[in-house]
C-alpha cells in the first residue's frame, strides 16, 4: 500500500531538534523525501504497523503531530505532479 507520512516536529529545544532529525530518519528508512517533511511510502501492512510504533515513541505527543494518509495502490496514477521532480517512482527498477 502506498501511503503518504508529514509531521510537524517542535524544534524550540534541542530535545525537539533532535527528535525531528530522529522521525526524519526513520521516514527515511521506510520511504522517500519528497518535500521537507513529507515522505511518500509503499509498505505492508506490517511495515505500516511498525512505522507507526516507531514514531509513535519517537514524538512528543503534547508537541508534535504526526499525520499518515493512506493513499490507496494505483496512487502514482492518481498523484499529480508539478514542479521540480524531488522523487522517484518506487515500481520502477533502480539501478545504484
């Protein structure tokens, strides 16, 4: 399934800052950047389940919220693009 994390991190302390860079990494492990604090995912349900768990004891939840939008499987055909191209297409081969 394809879904779609942002969050909104409260960076005011260093204890903020640094639980933002610690929610970017574990985004990063399971997904794609595509906008600063926006990562576009493709999981399973059990992956979706973990991800959740993770971040879940990464946030402060009195300070930050973190939001997970389901985007359903054929999202690439449904998702319009516009702009600087910032990702790429996670069904394509990639080749490092």
């Amino acid at each position: 399934m394809y879904i779609l994390v942002t969050y909104d991190v409260d960076t005011i302390s260093i204890t903020g800052q640094k639980r933002l860079r610690q929610v970017a990494k574990a985004c990063k492990n399971y997904g794609q950047r595509v906008q600063n604090s926006v990562f576009e995912c493709k999981l399973t349900e059990v992956q979706l389940v973990k991800l959740q768990y993770i971040l879940s004891q990464l946030m402060d939840p009195d300070l930050d919220s973190i939001r997970i939008y389901h985007l359903g499987n054929n999202a690439n055909s449904r998702t319009i693009k516009m702009g600087k191209v910032t990702s790429y297409n996670v069904d394509d081969t990639l080749i490092l």
